[in-house]
C-alpha cells in the first residue's frame, strides 16, 4: 500500500508530508546552526538574518535547477513550474542558491564567507537527510527495479505502487549518508581538524558528492543534459575539485576564521 502524501487537510488547506519534512528539515538544520553561532565568534542573530534570506534563496534555486533540466515537463503548462508541493527541488539548486545569498550577505556584513560555509555545512547535511524523507511520501526518487528476493524489503528497497515493484531505496541511502555526514562534520570540527576557513564546507562538499556520484547511477528519475545525468557529473566536477583543494590546503599554514 502506498503511503499517503497528505500528512493532514484543514478546511481547504492541504499539509502534504513534502513540504512538511522539508519545513522541519530547514526548521532543525537552522537551530542546530543557531547552536554553532557563538562557537564562531560570529554576531548575535547571524542565523537568524542568514536564513531570512538564504531559505527563500534556496527554495527558488532548487526549483528553478529542477524545471530548467525538466522542461519538458512544463513546456505545455508552464504555470505548473510553481506547484513546488508535486515534487521537484533539486538539492544542487538549492545549495548554489543558498551559497549566492550567503555570499551577499557575508559582502554586505563584512564577515569571512568561508566561515559562514564552514557554520552550514552539518546544518545543510541535516536538512537533506530530513528532507528526503519527502521523496517517500511522494513516490519518487526511487531507483532501478531489484529482482533478487532478499532485497525486496525496506530500507534496502521501497516498493512503488504505481508499477508493483521493488525499487532500490535510493532516496534512503542519500538520507542515511547525509545523517552520517553530519555527525562525522561535527566530530571532526571539535577534534580540530578543520584548520582553515572552508576546510569543514569542502569536506561536506567532498562527501556529499561522492554518494551522490555513486547513487545517482541508480535513480530513474534523474534530470539529463542530452545522454548525461546532471546531477552525477556535477558531483563528479564537485568531488574532484574539492579533492583538489583540500589537498592543497593541507600544505598551507593554519588560518584564523
């Protein structure tokens, strides 16, 4: 039996379970940012103005990621571009869209950019590992079918009503490895492994992208730019470069924040 995708209906007010985890992914992922404001030194209700303008941001850039490599999709009915509660925001999107109001908001305040990415990253980690939750509910982000029969069981598979069969749990693997990240970000951080200023947000970077580039391979839904998967080769780009910088960091002096 198919989950429900209505968590509850007021009056004509619909709560879909969607929008509802990705509320609490963002609500949780701000206060566990609130938590590691003074420990940056930064300004009282840094947070607070952060996400003011960071959570719209990355709201539009998730969608817009989305509809821009799914056009097809809205070609005839364009005003379905905005019914952002069918499914369909794109994590990258929504990344590159916070990181451009983050960016702003540093330049205007005057404050270290890669701190405030370093400040970010576990939260960014934990909103996505709540949030793909809402790919459940909705029936989507699933992967390939599995035949083999001990597979064919939660949470290494998700059965999908609308064709009868198994498929890989994919959106699961990517919330189980986000939670993961989170937790190894942390550790880290208070282990004092992070020596420079965005040593903490290349290495979210770096993990996130490795999972993604592995895991998008499985997905049937993914977004293509001709015969290649959008998402995968940017995490591909994403993994290699911040490989690449993290290497290199390693050889230059410590840096205060």
């Amino acid at each position: 039996m198919a989950p429900d995708p209505v968590f509850m209906t007021i009056g004509n007010l619909t709560i879909r379970w969607y929008g509802l985890l990705i509320a609490v992914g963002i609500g949780l992922a701000i206060g566990l940012a609130m938590a590691r404001e003074r420990r940056y030194g930064l300004p009282r209700d840094t947070v607070v103005d952060l996400a003011l303008c960071g959570v719209p941001s990355a709201i539009v850039g998730a969608r817009l990621y989305y509809v821009l490599f799914s056009w097809r999709t809205y070609a005839d009915d364009p005003i379905r571009a905005l019914y952002v509660w069918e499914g369909g925001l794109a994590i990258y999107g929504g990344i590159l869209g916070g990181l451009i109001a983050g960016l702003i908001y540093a330049k205007v305040k005057r404050l270290n950019f890669l701190t405030l990415c370093d400040l970010v990253a576990p939260c960014f980690a934990l909103g996505q590992a709540i949030g793909r939750w809402g790919n459940f509910f909705n029936q989507e982000a699933y992967g390939v079918a599995v035949t083999a029969g001990w597979m064919k069981r939660f949470p290494l598979a998700v059965f999908i009503e609308a064709d009868g069969q198994w498929h890989c749990a994919t959106f699961f693997y990517e919330s189980a490895w986000c939670f993961l990240v989170m937790l190894f970000l942390l550790w880290a951080e208070r282990r004092g492994w992070f020596k420079r200023p965005g040593d903490g947000f290349f290495t979210y970077v770096l993990l996130y992208a490795f999972e993604r580039m592995l895991v998008e391979g499985l997905r049937t839904d993914s977004l293509y730019l001709g015969p290649v998967r959008v998402s995968q080769a940017l995490s591909a780009c994403a993994f290699v470069t911040c490989a690449v910088i993290l290497s290199v960091r390693r050889h230059e002096k410590p840096a205060a924040r």
